[in-house]
C-alpha cells in the first residue's frame, strides 16, 4: 500500500519525467491557448493589414477621421506583432528567453503602442465631438495636415512617455526549483 510521501514522490517523478523528456507532452489547455492565440494573431495582423492598405490605396477615403483609423490600425498591428508572440511563449515556458535588449524593448514598445491607440482614440472622440458639436468653427481646423501633425505629436508623447519602462526594465533570472 503507498503512503502519502510515496505519491508525492511518484508524482514529482512523473512531472520531471515530463518535462525532461524530448517529446512534452502538453495538456488540452495549453493547446487551445495556443491555437487561440494564432487564430487572434492572424485575426489582428491580417485585418490591420487590410485596413491599412484599403485606406492607402484609396484616395477618396483620405479624411481626418481615415487618417487617424489608419494610424490606429498602424498601433494595432504593432501590438499584435510585439505583445501576441512573446506573451504566449513567456505564458507557456514561463520564462523570459528573448535576452537583456528585449527584455526592455518589448514591454516599451507593447506600452508605446497601447498608448497610441489609447491617445488615437481620444482624437478621433475629439475631432467627432467638434464635428458635430460646432461644425462650422471645426472645419478651420479639422484637416488632414493638422491630423498629421496631431498623430506626430501622438507618437513622440507616447515614445516619451513611456521611455521609463525601456530604462528601467530589468531581465530577473528565475529559480528553478
């Protein structure tokens, strides 16, 4: 008859069998985060893709509220190409494998484009808000030109901003137990 200390044994040796062999064997769960996270990566990547493309291509769709959905999509995409990949791997090794320099680059680069999105958003709020609000005022002002210089000084703020995160990020090594 086995004791208690004698399944945890068992167990414990079960679970380094597993993990030291050549073929993992993963659990149920782990598969359908993965396939869940491809599905998403190739939802955002493919339709921020369209989208920038439709609106680059199409001179008739060049307005201030397309200009900044384009910028929108642009941060997007960055999102899914920078947070998507290396969260799932972090998830699933549960460790950090990119090195020192990406240790630092990823996070800020995650955190430049959530705030573009984030401060994209607000324009595009704004710039309906004055649109509808006081039109006549809002047509001096609401075109392309100034959207672009809107979206530049979006991009620098959130580069500047959230320049900390690349500074004081700090690759910890794990213990391994």
């Amino acid at each position: 008859m086995e004791t208690s200390a004698d399944n945890a044994t068992l167990n414990n040796s079960e679970v380094m069998s597993e993990e030291s062999s050549p073929e993992m064997k993963w659990p149920a769960e782990k598969i359908c985060i993965v396939c869940m996270y491809c599905m998403i990566f190739i939802f955002a990547v493919l339709g921020n893709a369209l989208v920038i493309v439709t609106l680059a291509q199409n001179k008739r769709m060049k307005t201030v509220t397309n200009v900044f959905l384009m910028n929108l999509a642009v941060s997007d995409l960055l999102l899914g190409v920078f947070c998507m990949p290396f969260t799932l791997i972090g998830s699933l090794l549960r460790n950090f494998i990119f090195g020192k320099v990406m240790c630092r680059l990823i996070p800020y680069l995650q955190a430049v484009s959530v705030s573009v999105s984030v401060w994209t958003l607000v324009s595009i709020s704004l710039e309906r808000f004055f649109a509808i609000c006081r039109p006549f005022q809002s047509r001096q002002w609401q075109t392309i030109s100034h959207s672009y210089k809107v979206i530049v000084w979006i991009w620098a703020g959130s580069l500047l901003t959230m320049l900390p995160i690349a500074v004081l990020s700090n690759l910890l090594p794990t213990s391994v137990s």
